[in-house]
C-alpha cells in the first residue's frame, strides 16, 4: 500500500468518528468494558492459582497416639506415614512439648 492510500484511509477514518460521535463512543466504550471484564476475570483466575498452591503446600494432619504406644511403634508409624506420596515432612510432638505451644501464647 502507498502512503497516499493510508493517507487516505485514516482521514476519513476520522471523519467518519467525527461524523458519527455517539457511534464511535458507542463502540469504544463496550470494547473497553469487554476488555476490563477480561483483565478482572484474568486477575481473579491467577489469584486462584496462587491461593491454591498455597493451600496445598501447606496441607497439615495431625495425628493422636494412645498412651501405651512404644517408641518403635511411633517411629514405625512416622516412617511408614514418610512414604506417602506427597508428604514432605512428619514431625513427633509429645504431650509435655504440646501443652508447652499451647500455654505459651495464653502467657502462663
């Protein structure tokens, strides 16, 4: 295309705007809400992702022994527990250490 055909164009592209006005804001403004519906669903869609990994990596069961149970039981347990698909880390929190946590915050 010469200069002369895109010279062409654009001035009466923009006389045809300035013809129809309410036409032109018409179209501008419902591409423009089309766009920001797009960018706010696009924003909520990646929080989401976020928000769930996060949920995911931070997945916690806790577990309750009797009393009666041996030391080689818990650690058989804790081992058996540590071959599971997907957990990362198996931590061993007694009585005395728990009633500790709990007593710390309430500040006795």
């Amino acid at each position: 295309m010469s200069l002369r055909s895109w010279r062409f164009f654009v001035y009466h592209g923009f006389q045809n705007i300035l013809r129809n006005r309410v036409m032109s804001l018409a179209s501008i403004t419902a591409i423009m809400v089309a766009l920001i519906v797009l960018g706010l669903i696009l924003v909520i869609v990646v929080n989401l992702d976020v928000m769930m990994k996060e949920v995911e990596s931070k997945m916690e069961i806790t577990l309750f022994l009797k009393d009666g149970v041996t030391d080689s039981e818990r650690s058989g347990l804790e081992n058996e527990i540590s071959s599971w698909q997907g957990v990362y880390d198996v931590e061993f929190v007694s009585k005395h250490q728990a009633l500790e946590e709990m007593e710390a915050p309430a500040g006795r």
